[in-house]
C-alpha cells in the first residue's frame, strides 16, 4: 500500500484544455513536491509547498497544499504537449524520509 | 539547482555478479541520499537512507544484504547490487537531499541482468 494516492494515473487530453491531478494521503506532511518525469530520466522538482492551504503557482501549473497537510493538488491550465509526462508528488514525513505517490501519466495530443 | 549524477546511466550484467552503482553531488555536500527503485510506468519506490559516516536505513522488504550501501563522503553514496538476478532488472535512481523540504535527483541507472 502506497502512503500517497494520485489521481487519476492515466490522463489524455486535447491540446489547450485544462486539467487537475489529485495527491491523497491519510498521512500529515511536513512538505510535498511535485515532480515530472521523462521516461528514461530522474524526476525534476517543480515545487515544494510546506504550509498547510499554501497555493504556488509556476506559470500555467498551479499547486495547492491541503489546510491539513494530507493532500494536494496540480492544476495545469490550457495544456500543451510539451506538458508530457509523469507527474509524481512526494511527501516527507517527519522523519527523513520521502515518498513517493503512485503517478499520473500525463499525455497532451497536439 | 543541486546537480546530482549518476554512474553509470546504463549496464548490463549477468545473473550471478556483482553491480556497483555511484551517486555524487557535483557542487554540494549531501549528508543525506537516497536510493528508490522504478519499474516500467510505475513511481518511485523508497529503497533505503543512506547516511554520510552511518549504516544505511532500509525500507521493510528490502534485502540489506543484497543492496549495499555505502556513503563514506559527503558527496558520494554507492548502490552495490549483489548476485543480481533478472528480477532485479530495474531503474534505479538516487536522490540528495538539500535543506530540510527537498531532494534533487540523479539521471537514473538502467540496470539489465540477463
């Protein structure tokens, strides 16, 4: 059993919609990343939120803690290809640790 | 950001020897890294902590003595596969982490045991 839930893990979209990848947990973080991957490659950090109903925004993606620490979200507004990949949240407990949630495999059709 | 490497990127081994794995921090000292293992469009599995000067921490289920870590400097943690088996076929990634809330990753090791 995974410690973070995503949702959903497989997403195709048309070229300029919009869309929201959901990262669950019955966990309480101290932070959460979200990473996206290429196939073949390390993830890649695009952003670490730390207070509880914090919301980042990084151009088009939008990223949101929940008010209790438990989830979050990623919101991508008018999608582009270059958008492909594997989106992953992380969470670190209070230990040292980080885990990872189960991935969204994101695919934008031109 | 950080630059974390990885070597090698790719390598093929047969059932029975031995693979060692490097993980460096290029321009930062990490006195914490991390080894996670990925299967084929499956996330990222926390394998084990490997602490700079101190025994590795593993994740339950994963056989210490079958992935051996060592972290002797502040820039490099090695992954040593022992008697590797194909079911051990993976893609291996090590992470470093960098302040308090966030890690940077390696490219990641593709390791094939035929």
């Amino acid at each position: 059993t995974q410690l973070l839930e995503q949702s959903p893990q497989f997403l195709s979209i048309q070229e300029g919609e919009n869309l929201t990848v959901y990262c669950n947990s019955s966990s309480v973080f101290s932070s959460l990343q979200w990473y996206r991957q290429e196939p073949g490659e390390g993830p890649v950090l695009l952003v670490t939120v730390v207070t509880g109903g914090e919301v980042k925004k990084l151009k088009r993606l939008t990223f949101q803690f929940g008010d209790a620490r438990k989830d979050s979200s990623l919101h991508i507004t008018a999608a582009q290809p270059g958008d492909t990949g594997l989106y992953l949240c992380a969470g670190a407990l209070t230990g040292n640790q980080f885990y990872f949630g189960t991935g969204t495999s994101l695919t934008v059709i031109p | 950001g950080a630059v974390v490497s990885q070597h090698p990127s790719r390598v093929i081994c047969k059932s029975g020897t031995s693979v060692k794995i490097e993980c460096r921090s290029l321009d930062f000292q990490a006195t914490t890294m991390f080894w996670y293992r990925q299967f084929p469009k499956q996330s990222l599995m926390l394998m084990a902590t490997s602490n700079e000067g101190s025994k590795a921490t593993y994740e339950q289920g994963v056989e210490k003595d079958k992935f051996l870590i060592n972290h002797a400097s502040l820039t490099l943690s090695t992954l040593t596969v022992t008697s590797a088996h194909p079911e051990d076929s993976s893609f291996y990634i090590c992470s470093a982490r960098v302040g308090m809330y966030e890690q940077y990753f390696g490219p990641g090791t593709r390791l094939t045991v035929t």
